[in-house]
C-alpha cells in the first residue's frame, strides 16, 4: 500500500530533521521509544542507528508509528496487518490502522473496516462505528 522507496514522511509529519522517516519508506526502519544505548547516534551521520545498522526513529509520536522494530523484525505496518475477522474488533484496528497510515492507505483501511462490519451484521452503521472509533 505504500509507495515503493517513497518516504514515509512526506505527507508532511512533524519530524525531526535528522528521522529516518524522511529519507526511507515505512518498514524500513524502526521505530523506538527514546534514545537509548541500543540506537547511539553516529555522529559521522548525524543519525541513530541499530547495532545492525538499520535506521531508527526516537519520537514515536511525531512519526505516527507505535514503538516497533519494523524493519529489524520483518514487521508489517499498522494499516498492513491483517483486519480482525471479529465486528467488535473492527473499531481499534481501524484507530490504529488510521492513526499510522499514509493518505493513499485510508480508502483500503475503511473499506476492509466496512467489510467486516457488514458480513457481522448488515444493518450496522458503518459511519457511526467508524465515527466512534475515530471520535
């Protein structure tokens, strides 16, 4: 769903000057908490990196990614992870899915949400749910 190499940030995210996010697509890197020992910064680069020398973002909340190691573990993205098969888990996977993804992902997330929804029960008001999850 995202582009191929195009980078995560440029829909415009608050992000440091120096964040991954802006050079790399999303998956490759990693997202953490804080600064820490396990991601020093290189002052050669001027960027904070693995041990294993993938890239990482210290403001999970600037990027608009959860705290997780995406690119070391091979992990997909919140808006790539599967939808839940359950209705009633619909709503959180839509915040979280939301919440992370680029602008071109949105359509695809609602889509699956409304899918889902209306398998569990063909009167539901999917813009009210969506409403609420999002509210």
């Amino acid at each position: 769903m995202d582009e191929q190499g195009a980078p995560f940030a440029r829909d415009g995210r608050p992000v440091c000057d120096v964040c991954p996010s802006l050079r790399h697509p999303g998956g490759r890197f990693d997202v953490v908490e804080r600064p820490s020992r396990t991601c020093p910064f290189d002052p050669a680069t001027g960027h904070q990196f693995t041990a294993a020398g993938v890239p990482v973002c210290v403001h999970p909340d600037r990027v608009g990614l959860p705290a997780i190691p995406y690119a070391t573990g091979g992990l997909p993205l919140p808006w790539q992870t599967p939808p839940p098969a359950e209705a009633g888990e619909a709503p959180a996977w839509v915040r979280a899915a939301l919440t992370a993804a680029p602008p071109e992902a949105c359509d695809a997330v609602i889509q699956q949400a409304s899918a889902i929804l209306l398998a569990s029960d063909p009167g539901t008001d999917v813009g009210a749910v969506l409403r609420a999850a999002l509210g």
